[in-house]
C-alpha cells in the first residue's frame, strides 16, 4: 500500500498531503508559493497534469481520507475500509473526487447530494458548481489505493455498509449489456419531444417537481452521470410511446428552484404504464440503442462525443478566458498548459448507404451556411442565412457532426431543422436509421419548396409594387 502513497511532484512518501482538482495528490511543501497562486496563470507542478483549468480556494486543505490512511500505525482492512468510506452515500468509495476542502465521495454520490445541498457534508464547506463536479477527474492515489484493497484486502460484501445508496436505479448506455429492458422507471413528460443529442433547459419550481425530479433521477456508471428519462405528453396512452434518456450537464439553483441543463442521449420505448399524473409517469420501458455498423467507429465513450472532437481544440484555447463559475467557492480558475484534442476517429472501412444519406443533409447545411440572399430581394438581411446562421446554431446545438457520422448528422439536423413537434416526434419512434434520414431528407426537400414558393411570392409583390 505504502508504494502508492507517493507525492506526484517529488515521489517521495506523502507528507501533508494535498489534493489537486486535477485528481493528483503533492505534499503540502510541493506546492508553489502564494505569489504563484495569484497569478493569472499557472502551470501545474505535477507533469501528467494535462487539465487545461485548476480550482483552488482561498486556503488548502489537506486530503482527509489520505492523510487519515497515511496515519494509521498498523492498517488492517478494517480500519482501511472505515477510511475509504464516502460519507453522503454510506458505501464504499466509487470513482472517488475530491473537493477542494480535503473530503473526499463517489463522483455518482457527490453530484446527486449537489443537487440539494450547497455545502460540504463533512466540513460544511461551499461545495464547487455541479458542472464543475460532473468534469472532475478522479483521485489518482484513491483509485489506486482501492484497486489495491479490492484486490488484496476487501471484506466480504455484507461486512461493508452499503445501506444509503444515494440513487435507487442505474441504467447502462452500452448497447452491448444484457440489460436493455427497466422496470419501475420514474419519467418526466413534457409538451414536446426531446431527441437524442438535443439540449434543453427545464425550470423547475414547485416542491412536488422537484421532489420527483430527485427521485427520478437515475446513475449511469459507464458515463459517471446522472440521467433520467422525458417523454412527450401529447398523447393520452403512453403505452408504446417513445422517449429519449437526457444526461444532466449543470444544475442551478436558484433559491429554492432549480434550473437544469440536459443534453440527450439514447432512445427508449415504453412497454408498460404503471402509473400516470399530468407530469409524470411510472412506467417499464426497453432502451433502443443504434446499430452497430451504423456507428462511425468503436468508442469507449458515448456516440455523441463524437461531435465534440472538432471543437476540442478550439475549447481549450478559450479556457483561460472563462469566468469563474457563480455556483462555485470563492476560488480562481488557474490555467495549465492546454490540451491536445483527441485525435479524430479513424475513416470507416464501409461507406454505408446511410452515409451516403447522412453527406446529402451535410451538403445541404454546407449550402445554407454559404448563401446569401438576394440583395435586390432584402439588402437587410444579406448574409443572415450564411455564416452567421450556421455559427448561430452550432453555438446552441453543437458542431456540425463530420458528413460520414450518420447517427450524429441525424439527430443534430433533426434539431435545427424547423419542423413541427409531430414531424421529431415520428423521427423518434423510427428505427431504422436509414429510414430516419430517409424523413430528414423528406423535410429538406419539404423547405426547399416552400422557400422557394415563398421567394416567388415576395418577389413578384415586390415588381407589382415597382410598376
């Protein structure tokens, strides 16, 4: 044990350890000076650290659970474990973080308890933004420290307390696990349909709301966030209807209300309904997953990070302009050296007919993007449907996913595109993605008319009027 409990700047044995919001722990001598700290820029003394942005309060706290290990005279598995418990969800430590006060929960426990408490249950503390909790990386030296217990020196199961699991349902995104089918899920309705990839902000007020939004709320381990899952409520049986599973990426709280920030993720079908207001229902439900040989390339992560590689670099440029986040302690955001983006995935070996489907709706929105009206038309809106129109929407909906990443170029078009909430809605009930595009298409073909009929119209009012 004693071998991982190394400082990541000196390698010596820890002393008055501290941890980073990079997830490295330094001796509290291995730090820089305050005249360093003060800066408006700082280069991280660990050198793994690749973190582009660093969160420090005003003080530095020492790392409570691994000072408390490195403490102990004679460690046994007991005592060990009585260490490496996470005090919100009364169990063994998963996927620990570490707050810049010292205390130390699983990452699952520490964004739900965010949701309802501003402060540090250990110290009291203010807790860090829920965004900045949900991008936190692990502690290094505690996912060390429980590998190696796990390994060597975990009690049996029952000789851990694992009573107060702070979320009562998981669910998996990865098409390949055996469970596909939920029983019992809570899922919130509202008055549209919600698509895989799409953002969405939703308020919510009453007490009631917000007792079940808590409630719904579901872990998912894979991606080491909380979700739970929208339906829309225009139809009066919900038996077979579709919906979409939304990741939560920020919450903010508002005196008592709250505001959350969603991105979604994978579809679902509703099998059974076994309860029903005019905001919720209790129902079992099968995720619906893409296919395989429709996906751009083997990820580890979600399909739709996909999109995000091509702003990866850009986003890391703007890091160090970005404000400290309101919902977070009074700390500075310290900037280190940036980040390579990941490189992009590799060119797929089959070109599918659904990306062949998937470059025409790029072409087109490459079409949009490089337009310009008329001037005799409208001198005032020259330019309105070029770049300023494809910069406008990927800054509330994401990039432009590449031409050949058919599910991604799917879903985002479908978002942008302006099309009634019945039109989406249909799109999330069909399987087949090729079919999907198919209706994309449809659509594009649908606006090109009416643009079109619109444009004769104004511009033979507008010779009448000349004459």
């Amino acid at each position: 044990m004693s071998l991982v409990l190394n400082c990541s700047v000196c390698q010596h044995p820890l002393v008055d350890p501290v941890t980073l919001s990079c997830g490295f722990t330094v001796c509290l001598t291995c730090l820089p000076s305050q005249q360093e700290f003060q800066r408006s820029t700082f280069v991280c003394p660990v050198k793994q650290c690749h973190n582009a942005t660093h969160l420090f309060g005003p003080n530095l706290y020492l790392d409570n659970c691994i000072n408390h290990i490195i403490k102990l005279d004679q460690p046994d598995a007991q005592k060990i474990t009585e260490s490496l418990q996470c005090s919100i969800g009364n169990h063994l430590l998963q996927h620990p973080i570490t707050s810049h006060c010292g205390h130390s929960f699983c990452k699952l426990c520490a964004l739900q308890y965010k949701i309802a408490n501003d402060s540090c249950k250990q110290c009291q503390k203010r807790l860090p933004s829920y965004q900045f909790l949900q991008h936190q990386p692990p502690n290094v030296i505690l996912q060390q420290v429980l590998s190696a217990y796990n390994q060597h020196d975990a009690p049996p199961m029952d000789a851990v307390s694992a009573a107060n699991h702070i979320s009562n349902m998981s669910i998996s995104f990865d098409p390949s696990s055996s469970n596909t089918s939920y029983q019992a899920v809570p899922i919130f309705l509202t008055d549209f349909a919600v698509l895989p990839s799409q953002k969405l902000r939703i308020p919510i007020y009453s007490e009631p709301h917000r007792t079940f939004f808590i409630n719904s709320l579901l872990n998912c381990r894979e991606l080491q966030s909380l979700c739970f899952g929208i339906v829309s409520r225009d139809k009066a049986n919900h038996k077979g209807r579709f919906g979409a599973m939304v990741k939560i990426n920020s919450v903010e709280q508002r005196g008592k209300d709250l505001v959350v920030d969603v991105v979604g993720l994978d579809r679902f079908q509703v099998t059974s309904v076994l309860k029903e207001t005019d905001d919720f229902l209790q129902a079992d439900l099968e995720m619906k997953f893409e296919d395989g040989q429709d996906l751009l390339s083997a990820s580890n992560t979600h399909w739709i990070d996909h999109r995000h590689q091509a702003m990866a670099k850009q986003s890391s440029k703007n890091a160090s302009s970005l404000p400290p986040s309101p919902d977070s302690p009074m700390e500075d955001v310290i900037v280190s050296t940036p980040t390579l983006p990941s490189s992009p995935p590799a060119e797929p070996a089959i070109y599918t007919p659904a990306m062949k489907l998937s470059n025409r709706i790029h072409d087109f929105v490459s079409d949009l993007a490089h337009s310009t009206p008329s001037i005799s038309f409208c001198s005032a809106i020259e330019g309105l449907l070029g770049p300023v129109w494809l910069e406008s929407v990927q800054g509330l909906h994401g990039t432009l996913p590449a031409a050949d990443n058919a599910v991604a170029m799917c879903w985002w078009s479908a978002v942008v595109l302006p099309v009634s909430n019945t039109d989406r809605y249909h799109l999330l009930a069909t399987e087949s993605l090729e079919d999907r595009l198919d209706i994309i298409l449809s659509w594009i073909d649908d606006l090109k008319s009416q643009w079109g009929n619109c444009r004769r119209t104004a511009i033979n009012s507008a010779a009448k009027v000349g004459q």
